[in-house]
C-alpha cells in the first residue's frame, strides 16, 4: 500500500506554512479560506447558460450570486499548487482508484466514480447547510474560535467516521 | 482584478502544501476517518494553530477583523453529518478535490461533478430550508470566547497546550 514516490513534508510543517497562507489571505485580500461557494457559483453559472431567467429567481443564486470570485480563483490555484508541487517532485501519478479502494473493491472505475459521484452530491448538500466545509468551517472558522466553526469540525468528522465504517467495516485499526 | 490574482496566488501557495503535506489523498482522508492515519488531522490542526495566533495578533493589533459564520445548530449539526456522510463515500474535500485532480488523481472528477449537482439541489431546496433546518438553534455569530464570556486568549492558550498535547498522543501511538 505504501507508494514509492517519496514522503513529502512533515505534515506539521505544512500545515503550519499554511497557517500562513491564512494570514496572507487575510491581510492581501481580506479573505478568509474556504471552498464549497465555489461550487455553488459554478453551478449557478453553469444553470445561467442554460436559463438565466429562472437562475434569477432563485433565492439561494440571490445569495451566493454566480460568478468568478477571489474564492473562485482560490479553488483554480489549489489545482494548479498541486500540479507544481506533483510534478517537480515526481509524485504526480495518473490515477483512476486509491490504492485503499482497490484493496477493498478492486479496479473496476465505474464502481469508483458511482461512489464517488454519489458522495460528492452527498458531501456537497451537506456542505451548503452546514454553511461551509473543512476548509471555510474547520479551518477558517475554528482558527477565529467561531463556535459554528467547531460544531461543524466535529460533525464533518462524525459524519465521516460513521461512513468509513459502514464502507470498510469495523478493525480499521493496524 | 486584484482579488482574482490574489485568490489565484493564495490557492496555489495553498495547493503546493496541501501536495507536499500529502493530505489531498483519498488514503490519507479515508485513513484519518478510519483512525488509522492522522496525517491530515496533524496538517489541520497546525494550519489552525498558526492561523488562530496570527489572526487573533493582527485583530488586537486592530488590523484585521473576524469573518465570523452564524451559529445554526441544525445547520451545523445536521449539515455537518451530511457532508461528513458523503466525504466518507468521495474520500475528498471540496477543497482537496481540486488539490487530488492536480496530482493526478483524476477520480477526483467524478466527485466534482458531484458536488455541481450537490450544489445546484441544495439550491432548489434552499427556500424550503430555509423556513426549518435553518431557523432550528440559532445563536448568531459567535465564538467560544464570548459563549463563555472570558478573554480570547485564555481560550487560545488552552487550544494550543490541548493540541500540542494529543500531537505528542499521535506520535507516541504511532498514528
């Protein structure tokens, strides 16, 4: 299972550095880090090419207006980070299942990207009710000791546990 | 103008750690919810250590201020479970998808595509949340300083000491 292209960074040391990149984005652009309004915006802009009338008369676009933001940026910028970082380090892989997946469900990708498909819907419906995700709650909300920040955290990773253990059974443990 | 270049800089400062932390996996997400691998628990409790004392030293020093999400239990609680639910399922985070696909990890679509749709039915079955899940346990925005009515950086020495605390568990255990 173990993969042969490198360690990377101690994990603490990263996200310490990024910690950092928390306060840049604050201090440059006032922002605080997040992601899934991304995801509502794409979508919206996606529905607005399609039928703009009826995009502007929902509720939620009216909020979480359609278009290309600093967040919307942020998100485009996370993907390119990775590929820089993948690339010059030689860890970028062509993959189409996790390792841990075909231990347990084998290579089959139309299995993986139903799951997969499935629980983004999941995760993402979730996401907009809780108002946010790892990144907006867990990290930006925690870090500013918000207490929705923290209650979200705690049920990201409930929710999350529950789902592990109904996918791989119980004894994960090493 | 400026805001795209400066969220497009700051995604790429963030995606270039999130890579070399190697916390964008589907192994180590799904390892972290499986308590066999607490590798992106380290990365966000460090991330969020950092962030507290810096941010909170740039608020006192009247610098910056807080961006603070309104408390909705039923929000939180219940939305947090769905999300939660459905990372289960994907093995990525709205924000680490984009940060997998960069690495190649390309099942990674498959949940993007995903979440679109996620997004668009959350905003068909916004008006009707609206008037229930929404309203259930509101309290504004605050935080956990406030809530217990003592100083910010009580609470911010007592975050890092418990955090520095269960780092030193994690390794000991190995995780």
């Amino acid at each position: 299972m173990t993969s042969n292209d490198g360690r990377g960074w101690n994990p603490y040391l990263a996200g310490a550095l990024s910690g950092l990149v928390t306060l840049f984005a604050v201090l440059t652009a006032d922002k605080f880090l997040g992601a899934s309004t991304t995801f509502v915006r794409t979508a919206g802009l996606i529905e607005q090419a399609v039928d703009p009338e009826r995009v502007a008369g929902m509720a939620y676009f009216l909020k979480e207006v359609p278009k290309i933001d600093w967040q919307w940026m942020f998100v485009v910028g996370i993907f390119i980070g990775s590929l820089i970082s993948a690339v010059t380090s030689q860890s970028f892989r062509w993959k189409a299942i996790p390792d841990m997946w075909a231990e347990r469900f084998g290579m089959s990708v139309p299995k993986r990207a139903l799951v997969a498909f499935v629980g983004g819907i999941i995760a993402m419906f979730g996401a907009r009710l809780a108002d946010g995700c790892p990144s907006g709650h867990g990290l930006s909300g925690s870090l500013q000791l918000a207490v929705s920040g923290f209650i979200a955290l705690i049920f990201f990773f409930v929710g999350g546990i529950i789902m592990t253990r109904i996918v791989y059974g119980r004894g994960g443990r090493r | 103008m400026k805001q795209l270049i400066l969220g497009l800089v700051t995604g790429i400062m963030f995606g270039f750690l999130l890579q070399k932390g190697r916390v964008i996996r589907y192994d180590k997400q799904i390892g972290a919810l499986r308590l066999m691998d607490m590798t992106i628990v380290k990365f966000m409790l460090s991330s969020i250590l950092v962030g507290m004392i810096g941010v909170y030293l740039l608020k006192d020093m009247g610098i910056v201020q807080l961006q603070i999400k309104t408390t909705i239990l039923g929000a939180q609680i219940l939305g947090g479970l769905i999300f939660g639910l459905g990372w289960g399922l994907l093995g990525y985070c709205p924000g680490t998808s984009a940060g997998a696909l960069g690495e190649g990890r390309w099942d990674a679509v498959w949940g993007i595509l995903g979440m679109l749709v996620g997004a668009a039915l959350f905003a068909e079955a916004y008006p009707a949340l609206k008037n229930s899940v929404l309203t259930w346990g509101v309290y504004g925005k605050i935080t956990v300083p406030q809530m217990l009515g003592i100083h910010h950086w009580f609470v911010i020495v007592v975050f890092v000491l418990g955090t520095i605390l269960l780092f030193r568990w994690f390794e000991k255990k190995g995780l």
